[in-house]
C-alpha cells in the first residue's frame, strides 16, 4: 500500500491525469486533495 508519495513536476494537471491512468489498473486512486489555500497555493 501507498500511503504517501510526493513528486515534483512542471506540470501538475498532466501529471495528475497520468498517475491518476497509470495507478488504475491497481486499483489504485486519488483520496485526498491538500486544499491550495492550506499551501499558500500548491497543487499537492
């Protein structure tokens, strides 16, 4: 199990789409979103 899992990209909606194909097949998916105004504007 992935509880946590932190990777720096250039672009986060691209990149998002992709992990969000490439983990499915797992079963895998998204839980949780850090709301951007708890990260001084973040994506995380």
């Amino acid at each position: 199990m992935i509880d946590h899992l932190g990777i720096s990209v250039s672009d986060f909606d691209a990149s998002k789409a992709f992990y969000d194909q490439a983990m499915a097949p797992l079963g895998a998916s998204l839980l949780y979103m850090v709301p951007e105004e708890y990260t001084g504007g973040a994506k995380v």
